[in-house]
C-alpha cells in the first residue's frame, strides 16, 4: 500500500516534469516518425531478399522500430536521478521515510508511459502507411506490453548507472556504448534466418531481441505463445534483477558521501 | 533528556580524507545547538550521520533516542531536515512540492491540504503557491526548504547553513523563524554554521568543530569568558615579523600574541589602558603602528584560541566570495 503509494508520488512528479517540457514531447512524438519512415526507406529492398518472409519490409520493420525506441528511451531515463543528487533533491527523499524502491519504480513508470505512448504512435503510422498486423489488437497489445517491459529493465539499468556514477557523460557513454551494439545484434531490424551465424547465437542472449523477437511473432498471422511466454518471463526476471540493482545502488551512494 | 547523543563519530572518505575524527556531542532537548567551524571541518558530514543520509565508519549516534543506523526509518520519520543544498524540486510548484512531501510523510486527503495550506501561509508563499519553485527568488526557496522540513511537525529539526548564500535581510527573517521554531513548537534544533555571529545569536550551546572534533563546547558567553580580557588588533603601516611579537610578549598582562602580515593580535586584561605601552614596544621594534581596535572577545576569538587559525571570510565561505566575484 505505501510502496504503491509512494511509487504514484514520485511517477506523478517525473511526468509532470516532462508534461512542463514542451520541447521534449515535440521531440519525442516526432522520433518515433523519423526512425519509421526513416529505416522503412533505407531497408525497404530487404522484402526483395530470397528468404525473406515477412510480408512488407514496413510490416516486419514496425515491432522492431518499437524496441529500439524504448532502449533508446529508457537508456537516459537516469539523467533525472544525476539531476536530482546534483540540485540535493535525491538526498532529501532518502531521509525521508519514502520506500526506497519506490524511487526507481517511480521513475521507470514514466518511461514506460512515455514508452507506450510513442510505440502507438508508431503502429498508427505503420497502418496508415499500409501495413497489416494479423493478430488484431491482441497482436498490437503485446507489443506494446513488450516494448514497456523492456524500457522498465533499461530505465532501471540507467537509473543504477546514473547513482554509481552520478555524471552525466559516464551515464552517456555507457548508454551509447551498450544500446547501439544490442539493437544491431538482434532482429530488430533484419530477420533472424538472414541474420550472421554469430549474430544469431549473440541474440539468443540479448533482451533487445527477446523483445524483438516476441513483438514480431505477437503480430504475425499464427503467433507462438510458447516463445512469447518465455520472452515476457525472461524480460520479467531481468526486471525483477535491474530494479534491485538500482534500488541497492542508493546503497553505495549513501556509504560515499 | 538528551534528544541528540554523537559519540566518538568517525569518518573517512574514499581517497583518505578524514572527515570525522572522534566528534561527540549531546544536544538537550528543545534546545538549538551550534556545530560552528570553516568548510571541511566536518559539520556536515555529522549532519548526514545523524539524519541517516550517510554511515560512520566507527561510532554510535542516537536520535530521538533512536539509534540512527539500527532503527533508521523511525529516526527518519521523527526528524526534519534542512540541507546545504536546496532539497527542493524547481520543476515543480511550491503547492506540489509540499503536497509530495506530505504524502510520503503519511499525510493524505483533508489533514494534507490543511498542513500545505498552513505551511504556504506562513512561510509566506500562498501567493506564489502555483508558480514553479525554480522561479522563486532564493530567500523563497530557502523559505520552501525549511516547509518542507516541517510538514510531518518533526521534533527534531537539522539545519545544515541554512543562511549561507542569502543576503542579510533574508537571513535576519529566517533567524526570527528559527527562534520561533525552537520556543513557540519546543523542537530540538541543530544547526550547522560558518557564521560565528549566527551561532552566538541562535544557539543556546555550541561547539566548535575543527578537523573532524569538537575542540570546544559550552554557551557563547561561557566560551567568550574564557577568554578574559579583550581582544586587540593593530594595523601597522608595513608587514611585520617575529620581532615585533617578541617585543610585546615580554609586557606584563598581555597575551595570545599574533602576527599576520601587517595585522597583530594580541590579548589584554584592560585593552584600553594596554594601548600606550603596546604602541611604544612596536615603535621601538621599528613597526609604526597605523590603527588600532580594541574589543570584546568574539566568537571570533574563541575560535582563534581552540583551532589556532583564525576565521577568515575567504576561507570560511568560499560560496560567497564566488556570488560576491
């Protein structure tokens, strides 16, 4: 009861931050656009590839586009806890009697909401400009869950980066250093039979691809609720690991001032 | 009762620097206590201890007869706190910024809005109680902090400088505030400072930190009759040396002799009759003497005596010198 109550304090505080942003939701309700149309045209002769099966290159590109959004999303959600120890308002909270958990929780359902907004924003735009997703709304409603799932892991790992190491290029360096190589070694944005045998094998690993992956089959004509069932259960698990990292790394912040 | 128990805190940050090194000390309760030293003496460092912020490496501390390492959710939730730095959120309005506080605080629905309401009114922010906090001037916003800190009515309240950066009649208004705080509401204040005038005027005990303990403690009057006599300055006209030291220190009734460029201190029993002979020992050590003050020992002095430094502004409060430049 309190730790959700403290989790809807500090979420609402976060969202009414960036509703304060006009500039930042301009941005990111065009992003979403740009990558689309953006990789529907660079890729588009990829549906011409032999072996290739997914329909129209815009159809297979929508749930990866998706996925990358939300790693690319969450990945500097941390920016606000650097801000928040560097103006003091962090070390309020912690002599507060908050739940400690409820800072990052609080912080990663804002991602996810902004997360879930630009990934409808996507998919509307995916079906204005032709494409079909065969499973219907359920297809679409997984996704979304999926892509939301996987920014809470990465908005976690960003929010524990963001308090060990509590400077903003470090959280940029390690974000741009980790995001870009996962997205390309998965099937975001090429199917997984065309993919390097390497790559292939880097993937079963990757939770970009899980995400990817799940998103893809979820849409498709016959969708494999094993696969999708697995992947949400990993996704689930690494949520469960990166929210305890980011709520034990106040831990070690504290110990250091 | 004593509502504020340090005991032989100790601490060293990573990378060697002794913060704490054996600080101690008892705060009565309802009363408002002054940690006084420069920059790095470690007062803030003991703030963050007994607030539960931060953990000594060695030591016990008790707050509100809590231990604040065993029973830290129960200290958080008796203690208010002021920071160095502002704790409160510019991109949210003064209203929000006390709404949040209270619900984390345990104060929901009707009790909630009266508590915010009270606070804007009597910090004087109902006015500006819908405008984001970053456009508040900073006199408001050290006015929001300190409501934040009250809103849950804690009986124990932790102001770490809460007057640096503020210009003097911000500062004067928050003092009013504080001696309310601690009379009208009977809290337990402590107070960190660098301002030995603020300490002398708030505080009903102090202590002194230097390096990481407590070099002196006891009432502003009791440590200022420690030092009896009064407190003489002289000006010379060029830099002196050791010999102009050596000259007065052989005078009968004088004492605690200093020299800094073309500053020299020195202590007498009866500083005004002590004036003729002290300038004629300069001039026959060929120091001309170019002003002279006499005064009452200061906060200044006691500070002087126990950290064997004295408390210059450019040392004691960098912050303001950077505003000021």
């Amino acid at each position: 009861m309190r730790a959700l109550r403290d989790t809807r304090q500090v979420a609402l505080r976060y969202i009414r931050a960036i509703l304060r942003q006009p500039a930042w939701i301009g941005i990111s309700l065009v992003q979403p656009v740009i990558w689309l149309l953006l990789f529907g045209a660079l890729f588009k002769r990829t549906a011409d590839i032999p072996g290739f099966t997914g329909g129209s290159y815009i159809e297979f590109l929508t749930p990866g586009v998706v996925v990358m959004l939300a790693v690319s999303a969450a990945g500097f959600v941390g920016m606000g806890f650097i801000e928040d120890i560097n103006r003091g308002t962090m070390d309020r909270l912690l002599v507060s009697p908050i739940w400690r958990g409820a800072l990052n929780l609080g912080s990663v359902a804002q991602a996810v909401l902004s997360i879930v907004i630009q990934s409808m924003i996507v998919i509307s735009l995916s079906l204005l400009v032709g494409a079909h997703f065969r499973n219907g709304l359920a297809g679409v409603a997984v996704l979304v869950g999926l892509a939301g799932l996987l920014g809470a892991v990465f908005a976690s790992l960003s929010n524990g980066v963001a308090v060990l190491a509590r400077q903003r290029e470090t959280l940029i360096g390690v974000v741009t250093m980790v995001t870009l190589p996962l997205t390309f070694l998965s099937s975001a944005l090429m199917q997984h039979s065309l993919l390097p045998g390497w790559i292939r094998w880097a993937a079963k690993f990757n939770p970009v691809n899980w995400a990817a992956e799940a998103g893809r089959s979820a849409t498709a004509a016959s969708p494999d609720w094993n696969l999708i069932g697995t992947r949400i259960g990993f996704l689930a698990l690494l949520l469960v690991a990166s929210a305890a990292f980011a709520t034990r790394a106040f831990n070690s912040y504290q110990r250091s001032i | 009762m004593k509502t504020i128990q340090a005991h032989n805190l100790r601490k060293t940050y990573k990378g060697g620097v002794q913060a704490l090194d054996g600080l101690s000390f008892e705060v009565e309760a309802g009363t408002i206590f002054g940690l006084v030293g420069p920059n790095g003496a470690g007062k803030s460092t003991a703030v963050k201890i007994l607030t539960t912020l931060s953990r000594a490496d060695s030591g016990e501390a008790r707050v509100a007869g809590l231990d604040v390492v065993g029973d830290a959710e129960r200290v958080r939730r008796s203690i208010g706190v002021v920071g160095q730095k502002t704790g409160l959120d510019p991109d949210s309005t003064g209203r929000e910024n006390l709404q949040m506080q209270a619900e984390i605080y345990g104060l929901h629905g009707t009790e909630r809005r009266a508590r915010v309401r009270e606070l804007l009114e009597r910090f004087g922010l109902a006015d500006a109680d819908r405008r984001l906090a970053k456009t508040y001037s900073g006199g408001m916003q050290r006015r929001l902090d300190v409501a934040l800190g009250l809103v849950h009515r804690p009986k124990v309240l932790f102001l770490d400088e809460p007057t640096t950066g503020l210009d003097p009649e911000v500062r004067a208004e928050l003092w009013r505030e504080i001696e309310r705080l601690a009379l009208d509401e009977e809290m337990t204040i402590l107070l960190t400072t660098h301002y030995l005038e603020e300490a002398d005027r708030l505080a009903s005990r102090l202590a002194i930190v230097d390096r990481g303990r407590v070099v002196a403690e006891g009432t502003p009057d009791e440590l200022k009759r420690e030092l009896r006599g009064d407190t003489i300055h002289f000006e010379l006209v060029e830099s002196g040396n050791g010999d102009a030291a050596a000259a007065l220190v052989e005078l009968s009734g004088v004492s605690d002799v200093s020299v800094d460029g073309r500053t020299v201190r020195a202590r007498a029993v009866d500083g005004a009759a002590a004036i003729p002979s002290l300038i004629s020992a300069l001039e026959q050590g060929g120091l001309k003497v170019a002003s002279a003050t006499v005064a009452r020992p200061s906060l200044d002095d006691v500070y002087l005596q126990h950290a064997g430094r004295s408390f210059k502004p450019n040392e004691t409060n960098q912050e303001e010198v950077e505003v000021a430049a």
